[in-house]
C-alpha cells in the first residue's frame, strides 16, 4: 500500500525554546524507523524543528497554510514561507480548523492544489462527528469530504497526498475507532480514490489513522491493510511515546 508515515501534530503546544531539544530527542529515539518520521509543529516553532532535523531521518510539517501566494491576509503564512523555512509536509483541513476556523472542503482543496505546487506533501484530513456516524452517514459524508479535496488533482499529484482519516469523535477525547472500525472506513476511503483515479494509484496514495492512536493501540491499527501510518497528536508530545508508536510501524 502506501508508503509508512507517522507523523505528530503538535496542535498549540511547546515553545519555540523548547523545540530543538525535542526534535532531538525524537531524532534519536526514532533513528533505527523504518517509516517516514514527521513532527508537525506551531508555525514559531518552524525554524528551530528545521535546523534541529537536518541530518537527521525526522522530516518538519507545518499545521495549516493559506491558498494565496501573498497579499492583505492578516495573520496567515503562505505555501513560500514554508517553503522558505525548509519544511517538507503541512496538514490541510484538520478537523480543529474546520470547526473554529471555518474551513471547508473548498478552501481545503485550494489549500492542497497550493502545496502540491510549491513541493509540499499536503496531508488532508477527513472524518464524521459522532452524531454523523451513529446517523449512519460516515462514509455519505467522508466520499464528499474526498471528492471535494481531490477536485482538479491530477492522478501524478494525487499521490502525493496524505490522507488522514481522523473521526472527530476519537479526537482528543481517549475514544479510539476500533482497528475494524478505522480500517473499514480507510478501505473506503482507498475505494473512492479508486474510483476518482484508478486501483493502482489508490493504493501508492497514504491513508493514515488519527484520532488517540497512541503506544497502547498503534500495533493493532497499523497492522490493517489500508492503514498506512498515523497522525498523532497528544502521543507525539511525548518523545519516548512517539517513538513506541513509530517502531510499531513496521
């Protein structure tokens, strides 16, 4: 399937004058990975991750961007200042942003059309509230949340992208979609982009699970078929955490 990724969202959490030692700390409990390491932090923390990964297997994310090259958008960072800094991924349509930010599935396809131009590996998130999913609607409204994203990507762009199914519901609250639950849903969601593009493109494309995936549960959720790696949040705050969830991996 697709290639292994692991990759931390850091969401509002560490400083800047912290962020070197920790990506160090990440870089060696994570040096013998044998999947794509990626810590995805604060944008003032960007810089300092940056230089403290260089040579080294940890590869820096950014946690949102905006669609426009530049201009009169007060507080927002562009694809190019990314670029700038030296980072390699961003997270597209977290469900955080799009429930306090407003964003939606057209400006999260503007916002992948934009990475993919500039060199940057968008990682897009989709998922169902739990009202959605007890409604029997999840795959209803994750087939639209896909189709929406991947609007006017060709089929060479499109894998390129990360897709991470994170169910709303699993996020932040200790909740976790069972392995059977999140592969159901990852196995559709490879289905749909089969659909869009074609089986054998489908399957290069990375699906990854996030929403509590932590040291306890990664083994059982990494090791379904359609589940190629995580995106984690409270787990990648911890470096010894983290690292258990990267070597599960395999």
């Amino acid at each position: 399937m697709g290639k292994y990724i692991i990759a931390g969202n850091w969401k509002m959490n560490k400083l800047p004058s912290e962020t070197a030692a920790f990506i160090k700390d990440v870089a060696e409990v994570t040096k013998n990975a044998s999947c794509e390491v990626v810590c995805c932090t604060p944008y003032v923390c960007l810089s300092e991750a940056v230089k403290a990964a260089a040579g080294t297997n940890v590869k820096i994310g950014a946690e949102n961007l905006h669609f426009e090259d530049k201009g009169a958008f007060t507080g927002e960072v562009s694809a190019d200042m990314l670029c700038d800094l030296g980072v390699n991924y961003v997270i597209i349509g977290h469900s955080e942003r799009r429930q306090y930010f407003a964003e939606t599935d057209e400006t999260v396809n503007l916002k992948t059309i934009k990475a993919l131009s500039k060199g940057l590996i968008p990682i897009v998130c989709v998922g169902e509230s739990l009202q959605e999913r007890e409604a029997g609607i999840t795959m209803d409204l994750i087939a639209i949340q896909i189709k929406k994203a991947f609007a006017n990507i060709s089929a060479d762009d499109a894998k390129k992208v990360v897709v991470a199914y994170e169910p709303i519901w699993a996020i932040g609250t200790g909740k976790t979609a069972t392995a059977e639950q999140a592969e159901e849903v990852c196995s559709g969601i490879r289905k749909i982009l089969g659909e869009l593009y074609c089986p054998v493109c489908a399957k290069e494309i990375t699906i990854q699970y996030g929403g509590s995936m932590n040291a306890k549960n990664a083994a059982e959720l990494l090791a379904k078929e359609n589940i190629d790696g995580g995106l984690i949040g409270g787990a990648s705050l911890v470096a010894e955490d983290f690292a258990k969830i990267v070597d599960a991996a395999k």
